[in-house]
C-alpha cells in the first residue's frame, strides 16, 4: 500500500512504479535526508505539534535506520519510489504507526528541495578545497620554475618568451575565479527550503528558523512557492562545475601536447600513464585524456537542467526528478579530475632545456627586436617591417636573429648597435615585460606571493563556513 494512496482504487503499474522511481540514484541523499527529518522532528516536539515522546522515539528510529544503511543492510525498494518514502516506510516498520507523524507539517516537494540544497552545500565546499589543493601544487610548481623559459603560444604558434611559472600561474587564476564562483553561489545554496509544504507553506505552527539554525542555514525562501520549485542554485552549480571542466580540460590538452615526443616539454609520472596493448614502446596520457573527455558529459548535464527547466509553470513538476542524476554525475567527475590532476601536475617532469631552446629557435623574440628598433626612433609599423623581412632571411639561411651579425643587422636598419644581441637574450626578452600582469621574474615573484595569500583567505572562509 502506497503512503499516498487513500485516493486511489487501482495498485500502481509496475511499469510505471520502474519508471518514476527516483530510488536508484536518490537514495545517494540518505544521510541528507535523515538529518534533514532530526530537525524537523525534533522542532515538531519543541513545538508541540507532537508530543515530545513521540519525537524522541522518531529520532532514535531514524537514527537506527542510518546506521542500518551506512552498514549496507537495507534494501530499497522501488514500489516506495524515492528515498524519502522508503525511509518513512522503515521507519513506520522500525517504530510503529509513531512513524507515519514524521511527515506532518511538510510535503515530499520542500523535503527533496531540503535534501539537494544540503547535498550540493556539502559538495560545494568540498570542491572549494579540491581547487585549493590544486591552486597550491600549480603554485609550488611554478616556485621551482620562476626561471624556466619557454615559448609562449598564440595559434599553437610560439609568439613570446614567458617564464614556465607565469604560464601555471594563469592556472592558477582560472582555478582561483572558480573557487570564487563556487563561494559566492555558496549564499544561494545555503537558503533553506524547509516549511514550505507542497506548494503554499502548512497549517502547523512550526518554527522555521529553528530548523535552519540547527541545520546551518543563513537564509530561508520568502515564498513557498519558489521554495518548492527553485533550482537556480544547481543551475549555477553545474555552470561552475562546467567551467571548472573546462580548465581542468584546457591544462590537461597541454599536458598532452607537452609530453608527446614532437613537444618534450614534459613527462608524466608512470602512475598517471597507461601502456598499448599492441605497441609496446607506447606511454599514453590517458588520465588527461579522459579528463579533457568527460568535460563534455558535465557540460551536458547542465544544458540537460536548464532544457528540463526553461517551460516548467510554477510550482513543483515531476520532471525536476531530473535535476539529480546530472548533479550526481558531475559531483563525481569534478572530484575525480581535481583528485587526479593535482598529483599529476606535482609528479610531471619539466625539460627546461628544450623548452628554453624552443624559445630562442622559434623568433619568439621578433617583437622585442622591433620595440628594440622603436627606442632606436623608427615608427613602428616600419620596425615591423624590417624585423619581418630578417626573419624572412633568417628563415632562408636556419638562423635564429641572435645569428644575424651586426652588419647583416645594419643592412636592414642602421639604426641597430650591439647593444642589441643583449635585448635578445629570453631572459630579458621575459623580464622586459615588468608591467601589469608581464613575465618578467619580479612580477612573477610578486603574484607568486599574492596568489599564497589569496589561498589563505579561502582556506579561511573554509574553516568560518558553518553547515
């Protein structure tokens, strides 16, 4: 017999109880659920809704079932649909008809609502220190390689020289904006849903604010109806976690492309490589690979919310079941990449000479040549030419410009002393970039030290975080 199902005069078809149960994947938010139900219980009691009895026999029966599932000796059934029914069911066989007074003053639509603003609070903060973590080993890398020179790319063609720590470092930012963008989407997350019954709030003089105090909650919905029907909060959470795919998936190809044999930039650790069945010389990067994969199927659960969404009428519709899956999924691939990429980074070799020369044979310091020419008093889009037409012949003879001899150098502009064999240097080509956001070291050691402050800050906001 259905919890539900006074009205009814027909048993539910099987196919459709397999259908519309949320149970094989819901049943992930137990512990949210049964926390979610001490409080609500315990403030019924305090309330005098119930009787004070009847709520501490409640709590000691949900209790029981907790552990009885932490220890795998339940099995939930699909005819009780979600695992708010089935934990009302074991609970009613746990205790007694007591058990079917639980439910009084809310409804399945602000209890699930409940149970995924705790899920995703959780997983949010969770996924904060999972980009710390990985913001600290990009840190450290780039700590040991403040002097390192390598080409910088624009069109996966070398443009400029940088230090191989100012390119972690813009990992670095892109991981810490994520951070942030989790943290601020934390307030929204942390409103509680909770006593807005089915779809207009309940009769029962309950007492919100005690529950949200007890369950962590700085917030609660204004109106009944959004309470029940919101789901912005994981929306902006699957935003987040796309994003944070994204970047985690850009570094990854760089990792690819850097560790192959026509780059040799880097080589990754054995753990985090897997072997051909066929070509034994082969060291394949599956472990970036597949990051850079699977962004694609978190990307797709957002689309998939945001379509499942975009023509719903207020308030609660059986299609925000599909809310969850999505959410679960991408909870798992996030902290598996973060999990992986972390050591993965700290592990890799870096072969700084081939990066450096790369640097000095690839004319990546063509631009300085032509600012060099623009101090010398040549306007600058005829340094332009000049400089384009000695790499022209550069190219003609396997030169690099620190080949040309000072009297090839003058032939082309008079203007050039030899001052400028020094200009060329990658080391100063880099450090000639010392303002705003360059390369140059000492602006690289300066957010170097800035970016360890900002790691404190949010390992900060971790620990002031209640929930």
């Amino acid at each position: 017999m259905k919890l539900w199902g006074g009205r009814f005069t027909k048993q539910t078809n099987r196919l459709v109880e397999e259908y519309t149960a949320s149970i094989p994947f819901d049943q992930k938010l137990f512990e949210e659920d049964i926390r979610g139900s001490l409080a609500h219980v315990r403030m019924l009691g305090e309330c005098g809704i119930i009787r004070p009895g009847e709520a501490k026999k409640i709590s000691e029966g949900l209790k029981t079932i907790r552990e009885k599932i932490r220890a795998g000796k339940v099995e939930f059934s699909v005819s009780h649909e979600d695992i708010h029914m089935n934990i009302e069911k074991l609970l009613i066989e746990e205790i007694g008809p007591t058990g079917g007074k639980l439910h009084t003053g809310r409804s399945r639509n602000d209890q699930v609502a409940l149970d995924m603003h705790l899920y995703v609070r959780a997983r949010t903060l969770d996924l904060v220190k999972a980009l710390t973590a990985l913001q600290e080993v990009l840190v450290e890398k780039a700590e040991e390689h403040v002097d390192t020179i390598l080409p910088g790319y624009t069109h996966l063609q070398r443009a400029q020289p940088v230090r191989l720590a100012h390119h972690l470092l813009a990992y670095v930012d892109m991981f810490g904006r994520d951070a942030e963008r989790l943290k601020d989407s934390y307030k929204r997350v942390n409103t509680m849903p909770l006593g807005a019954g089915a779809i207009a709030g309940t009769t029962f003089p309950i007492r919100r604010e005690r529950v949200a105090e007890e369950l962590g909650f700085d917030r609660l919905y204004d109106n009944s109806m959004d309470a029940v029907s919101d789901r912005d909060y994981l929306v902006e959470f699957l935003s987040a976690a796309s994003l944070i795919m994204v970047h985690l998936s850009r570094l990854s190809e760089e990792l690819i492309l850097w560790s192959s044999e026509e780059f040799g930039y880097v080589e990754l650790d054995d753990a985090f490589c897997t072997g051909s069945s066929m070509m034994p010389q082969k060291k394949n990067p599956d472990v970036p690979e597949l990051i850079r994969g699977k962004t694609g199927r978190v990307m797709g659960h957002w689309v998939s919310l945001m379509t499942t969404l975009k023509a719903l009428p207020l308030t609660y519709n059986k299609d925000m079941q599909e809310d969850k899956e999505g959410v679960f999924d991408s909870v798992e691939t996030l902290k598996g990449a973060l999990a992986l990429t972390a050591p993965m980074v700290a592990g890799m070799k870096v072969n700084g000479e081939k990066m450096r020369r790369n640097a000095e044979e690839g004319f990546s310091n063509a631009t300085d040549l032509a600012d060099y020419l623009v101090t010398k008093g040549l306007p600058f889009r005829e340094a332009h030419e000049v400089v384009g037409r000695l790499v022209l012949t550069c190219l003609h003879e396997g030169k690099s410009l620190t080949d040309l001899t000072l009297e090839e150098y003058r032939e082309a502009c008079p203007l050039v002393e030899e001052d400028v064999y020094e200009k060329l240097k990658v080391e100063n080509v880099a450090d000639a970039r010392n303002a705003g956001s360059g390369t140059a070291r000492s602006r690289v050691l300066e957010v170097l030290k800035k970016k360890k402050i900002e790691l404190d800050e949010t390992r900060n906001w971790l620990n002031t975080v209640r929930y």
